[in-house]
DNA sequence: ATGGTTTTTACTGCGTC
DNA sequence: GACGCGGTAAAAACCAT
C-alpha cells in the first residue's frame, strides 16, 4: 500500500561536467549568461539558462530559518553552526591550543602557563555534569560504531538525537551508556533506511546481542519511537555491491522482492534472509556468478536459508508473472 | 514457562570443472 | 578431488502467549 514503486537505482554518471574549472570566470560556458551565486544553495548558477557551474560552495548562511522577526531574535547568534554529534552541540568555549595571540604571535611564558590552566579549567567545567560526560562518551561510540558500518552522517546525527532524548527522559540508569548507544544507532539506520542488521551492529558494539535487543525494545517503547518493519529492498544495494554485482540484478533484485511481496511470501521471515535471497536468485537470472557462499557471508544469513527463500521468491514471481 | 515458527548447524548425495 | 548446489533432520533461536 505504500509506495509500491520500484526505485531504479541507475546513478545517471555526471555527464554534466562541463564545467571544468578553467579559472574564474564570469560568464555562463554554455550560453555565456552571467552567473550569480545563489548563497541559499551554496551553488553559482548561469542566470540565463539555470546551468549549475559550481556546488558544493561554503554555504555562511545560518543554518536555521526563522519565520519571523522574534523568531529571528531568538535564533540569531555567532558561531559555528550546532551539530548534535558534539556533546554540548558545539556551542561552548574552546581555548585554542597554539599558544598564538590574536596577531599570531607567539606568547610569553608567563602567558602559555596561564593559558594552560584556563584550558585545564575550561575543559572541567566543559564536562562537569555526569549528563555532559556521558553524552560525551556515548556520542563518542555512535561515532565510531557508525563509521565502522559505513553508516552516512545523517545516520549518526538521528542516533545523537535518540541517545539525547532517551538521555532526558531518564531511561539510562540501569542499563549501559554503550547499550543505549548501541541502541540508538541500531533505530537510526533503521529510520534513516539504510539498515544494518543486529549481527552486523553488535559486531561492531561492545555489548551482547541480547543486550541490545533488550534495550532497543525498551527505548524506542519508552520513547515512542516510530520503526517500521524492515524493508528488505533496503538491504539490496549494499549486497549488490558488496558483490561487485551489475544495476541489471539489483533492478531485478528489486523485482523479485516486489512481486513476493504481492504474493505474500513475505510475512514472519527474516528481510534479511529475503533479500538475500532475491540478491542471489537475480544474479543467477542475469547470469552473473556469485555463489550461495559468498552472498550467505555479505548478509550474514546461512545458505539453507537462502536456498529456501530463493525457492520461494522463485515461484511467487512466477505466479504473480508467468513467462 | 510453553509451544509454534523460523533459522542454523551438520551431514549426505549429485553433478561439474 | 574440490567445489557449488540441493535436500533433510535435529538443534537452537525467536516470538507471542
């Protein structure tokens, strides 16, 4: 019932590069506009034809919106913009360490031992409160699990928040800073729809699987937290490159878990294990090799079980389309 | 705790390179 | 003979009750 669609995963390549950065220069290379820097998109666009010349600029904008001006009051200030990966979001007193003045000059010595202890003070109070130091060394882990995983940015943002929250609302006493942690990535990618399975996520976590199942219960329970059932399409791109397989299977990957999915195969088994399945079945009708072995070990699923549900994916996509 | 379902483990036989 | 594959039975894990 939702989308139903089958998303085509071919990167159009970036044929566009036309733009190859030959010098500054003023006017459009496609229809010789003038170009104009759009601050909002951090791009410089040709005002005649829309062409994109360059992306990716620093955007010095805020990084909030306000709708009105008391609003606007409220948000401004300096600095750099907040991030929730940072334990007090950015937002607190950093003492440089070069002992350099404002000009860049070196500082006396009397002058560097006295900047040492406002660091050393600094730093104390930065994290005094066992909220702050926790959060600190919680959001430490998300970092290091995430990047293990190959998890986006976003991902470890959405997990910084659920760990925050899950901070608030008093849910940790009890129960291990990592396991929540750990918890909070695991419900993060699962949001953000590029899951990992809990193999993959206690592999790289300090805490028991059954810890962590416990406490992802209890947290996304206690914080309402809204997880859908894992779809197994989401899996597909990550084995299907982890395979070094072709767009064409991952397309027909796709197929394949949409018509099971019309066909109800779906329901009590593991995503996982489907779309495994579908990754393997598809590249046997695309005549790439890979065996059973090798995607068992991408998916960390056994092979009995693929062979079972590529059965199965086999048949239903033959009712649901016969040849 | 229990029972039903799914996944895993371990083993066997078949065909192919 | 090693390898990929398919099947089976029993054990283990999981889930709702």
């Amino acid at each position: 019932m939702t989308d139903t669609t089958i998303r085509t995963y071919t990167n159009e390549t970036e044929d566009e590069e036309t733009t190859e950065r030959s010098g500054e220069q003023e006017h459009c290379p496609e229809c010789g506009g003038r170009l104009v820097s759009d601050d909002e998109h951090a791009e410089t666009v040709c005002s005649d034809c829309g062409l994109v010349v360059e992306e990716d600029e620093i955007d010095r904008g805020p990084e909030w919106r306000a709708f009105d001006s008391a609003e606007k009051d409220k948000k401004s200030r300096v600095g750099a913009p907040t991030t929730n990966m940072m334990h007090d979001q950015g937002l607190s007193t950093n003492i440089g360490w070069q002992d350099k003045d404002a000009y860049g000059r070196a500082l006396s010595s009397r002058q560097r031992q006295k900047m040492q202890r406002l660091r050393t003070w600094n730093e104390r109070f930065r994290t005094r409160d066992s909220k702050e130091r926790n959060l600190k060394q919680a959001l430490g882990e998300i970092d290091r699990m995430a990047s293990a995983l190959g998890l986006p940015e976003n991902v470890r943002e959405t997990a910084s928040v659920i760990y925050r929250r899950a901070l608030e609302e008093d849910l940790l006493p009890g129960r291990s800073i990592e396991g929540v942690a750990t918890a909070s990535l695991y419900a993060a990618a699962r949001q953000a729809g590029t899951p990992r399975s809990l193999d993959e996520i206690s592999a790289v976590s300090r805490v028991e699987k059954m810890e962590l199942t416990r406490t992802y219960r209890y947290v996304i329970r206690e914080l309402g937290l809204e997880v859908k059932p894992a779809d197994p399409e989401h899996y597909v791109p990550r084995f299907v490159s982890d395979l070094d397989l072709s767009d064409e299977t991952e397309r027909m990957a796709r197929e394949l878990l949409e018509s099971a999915r019309q066909e109800g195969v779906h329901s009590g088994k593991s995503p996982v294990g489907l779309a495994a399945a579908a990754v393997y079945a598809a590249a046997l009708l695309t005549n790439e090799k890979v065996t059973q072995n090798d995607v068992s070990e991408v998916a960390s699923i056994s092979e009995v079980t693929i062979r079972n549900r590529y059965k199965e994916l086999l048949e239903a996509s033959d009712t649901a389309a016969p040849a």
